[in-house]
C-alpha cells in the first residue's frame, strides 16, 4: 500500500487482508490496523501480514495503550492461541445451544442419510417455536436461532486463524456445524420473502457458499426436499399428504415448510386484498401461536395449515362465483367488510358497487397521486358519491371510504398514470 494516501480519508470496511512491505510504527501501524480490522457484514476480523518487525512494533505501539488493552489484546493475539478460542466455541454450540439434541448420535449412524438427518435434526431443534429460548420474554434477547448463527460467525473467523496444523482434530464439527448454518440461513431466507422482507447481506453470503447444490443467492433451498418431502400443489392437498406431512421425520421443519408456502401463496393470491390478507394473516399467526403454546399438536397444526392453504387456493373461485375480476374482488371485499352493508345490500349489490369502484377510480387517478393531496380529496370525494348513489347505509361510508383508500393505495404502482 502507499501507506500515506491510502491512510489519510481510507475507508473500506469490508477490506479484510493488507499487505505491508515497509515498515511501521506507532499512531500509524495503529491506524493502518483499523483500517482492515472493523467487523462488516460476515467478516469478525481483519489480517495484517507483514515482515518480522511488524509484531515488536505492534507491541510497542500497544504499550501507549490501556492496562487492559495490553491484558485482554483485542488485537495482535499470536495464531497458536487461535485454536484454543476455536474449541471453546465449538463448547458453546455443541454443548450448550445443541443441548437436548444427540448430534453426536446422529453423526455416529450407519445408513445413507445418517449425516442429512444429522444436520435436519440440529435444524429442528434450533428453529423449533416450542423451544423457550426461541421466545425470549424479553424481545431485546437473542433467541436460540440468532445466537447459533452469531457462534457459526465466531467458528468461521477462528478458523480462518488457526493454523493448518491444529485443524484436524476439530474439522469434521466445524464442518457439520457450518452445514447447519447454511441450511439455517435457507430456512431464514425463505422466512424474509415469504413476509415480504429482504434477505440480509449476511444470509445471502451464507447462501452463496451453500456447496450441495451450488444455490445461487436469488434462489431458495426447497424446504419441502429439505425437509423429505415433495413440493405439494396446494390445489391437491390431500389426506395422504396430510398423513405424510404428520409422519415425517422432522416436523417442526415439515411445519415450517408448509408454513412459509402459505405466506407465499398468501402474498402471490391476495396481494392487492388488503381485507383478505389481513384476515388470512391474522387467521395464519393465531394457528401459529397456538402451536408455540403448545395447544396444537405437531398433527394438528399440519392438519390447520392445509385447510387454510385450501382457502387461500380457492380465491380465484370466489371472485368467479361473484363475476368479479381479481381488482373488483378487492374492493367488493373493501365495501363488504361492513356486516350491516353487507346485511342490508347483499353480495350482487355490492358487486355492482365494486365495479363501478375500479372504474371509477382508475378514471380519476393522476400522475402522482399518492403525493397531491388535492386529487385524493378529489378521489374521496368520487368514492363517497358513488357509495351514496348505490344506497350503501349512510353510517358505514366514513369507513368504507377509508378502507377503499386503502385499497387503492396497494394498486399506486400498477394504476398510475405514467408521466
């Protein structure tokens, strides 16, 4: 490096190695070392590789510092020392978060997907709902899930550290631990999009480097063939694979899977619903809860979960009994939400009234809409008229308009006029 230029306003946090071919000592070996030492995404730590004098000038530099800077060296710790930190994480995920788990068993078995169990049963039982430390009364703790991924981050950065020669003992569990964070970050992947919520740079790091089938980070480790099973069509769920699902080896993966592609569907069916998504999700975390408190059994909640996949597969039936498009299913169920309309007007009067809204509505939107407040008082205004012309109770029209606003708030980009 030219040291000086690169040091003066340098900053590039995700640089891990620099490489030094002149000496330094001082303030400035002390800033050259932050520059490569500053945790970034999935990187802990940082090298600097240097000729012999580096280590005295870094120990003379460290000398300026703290007592317990120079007691506890946050950095210029000598290599060999690496593998005794190494095993004290290994301690810590193989006997303390793995407790309760005989993954030592599992590995020792003899059959041809003794090692795939191995690691689905440490999954299991690392995202497992029922376990208490997956819901921490306080929501400021880490539950189980996060703090194994953070020791797999600790495992990784030692091991980088250690020298070849102290490796082998402890490489097979580094091995089968890092395996189970790979498939845990699929796991918390699909979880992300299945809720509409990105993926972090650090799950999306661990996919890239998933080596059994070579995932690229846009795409997802199948949970059903993760977890035993073929990828179900949700339009032909049934009992055998109802009975499959209960049997399966793993059924708080078997759960999570079915679990995640109901979200999925969910989002593909009733994007743009805001009624219906709200109800189905709201149906979806109530069964969920049920099953973390332990009011559902494995069996019952897999039972819950087809039925409610069902009943999200057939709203492409509901809006054809009514003759009503997928938009107009969308705001027919907006004016419906109201028990008393819905009591005084019928299902085929507020249909009308939901065709008439997308009409309506699409007539009188603007280019930035969403962001004039004169058109969206325009738009009120034209909900509200139309509502009155059909007859809706004068008492539910507030209502109606806000939720209809809302509606067509989820349809700004699709509907908008282009520029």
């Amino acid at each position: 490096i030219v040291k000086d230029r690169m040091l003066v306003g340098f900053d590039a946090p995700p640089l891990h190695t620099l490489y030094i071919d002149r000496p330094l000592r001082g303030a400035l070996l002390m800033q050259t070392i932050a520059r490569a030492n500053r945790t970034f995404g999935v990187k802990e730590e940082g090298l600097m590789v240097g000729y012999s004098p580096l280590t005295e000038h870094l120990y003379r530099a460290l000398a300026e510092y703290t007592v317990d800077d120079r007691e506890h060296k946050p950095i210029g710790r000598k290599t060999e020392d690496a593998i005794g930190h190494l095993r004290d994480v290994l301690h810590v995920i193989g006997s303390e978060l793995l407790d309760g788990y005989d993954w030592r068993g599992a590995l020792a078995e003899r059959h041809g997907t003794a090692y795939n169990d191995a690691v689905l049963g440490a999954v299991a039982h690392l995202r497992d709902p029922a376990h208490p430390e997956n819901s921490p009364l306080d929501p400021d703790e880490p539950t189980l899930k996060s703090r194994f991924s953070g020791q797999v981050q600790k495992m990784v950065g030692l091991w980088r550290l250690t020298r070849d020669s102290d490796k082998e003992p402890v490489r097979k569990e580094v091995e089968y631990f890092y395996e189970v964070r790979k498939h845990m970050a699929a796991y918390d992947a699909q979880e992300r999009r299945a809720s509409g919520r990105a993926v972090s740079a650090q799950i999306e790091a661990v996919l890239r480097q998933m080596t059994s089938s070579a995932v690229e980070a846009g795409d997802v480790l199948d949970l059903f063939a993760a977890a035993g099973m073929p990828r179900p069509n949700l339009t032909h769920l049934d009992a055998d694979f109802i009975r499959r699902m209960q049997e399966d080896k793993h059924p708080v993966l078997a759960i999570e899977a079915l679990q995640r592609l109901v979200q999925q569907e969910m989002r593909k069916n009733v994007r743009h619903n805001v009624v219906r998504q709200e109800e189905l999700s709201e149906k979806l975390e109530a069964l969920m809860n049920r099953y973390t408190n332990q009011q559902l059994s494995s069996a019952q909640i897999i039972a819950e979960l087809v039925e409610l996949a069902k009943l999200i597969s057939a709203e492409a039936d509901r809006g054809s009994a009514l003759r009503l498009s997928e938009d107009e299913l969308a705001f027919y169920d907006a004016v419906a939400a109201n028990e008393a309309a819905f009591d005084e007007m019928g299902a085929d009067k507020l249909a009308a009234i939901a065709r008439d809204l997308v009409k309506s509505v699409r007539a009188n939107l603007t280019t930035d809409w969403s962001k004039r407040d004169d058109v969206q008082a325009n738009l009120r205004l034209t909900i509200r008229r139309l509502l009155r012309r059909h007859g809706y109770p004068p008492d539910g029209q507030r209502a109606a308009v806000k939720k209809v606003i809302e509606q067509v708030e989820t349809y700004a980009e699709d509907w908008e006029p282009k520029a």
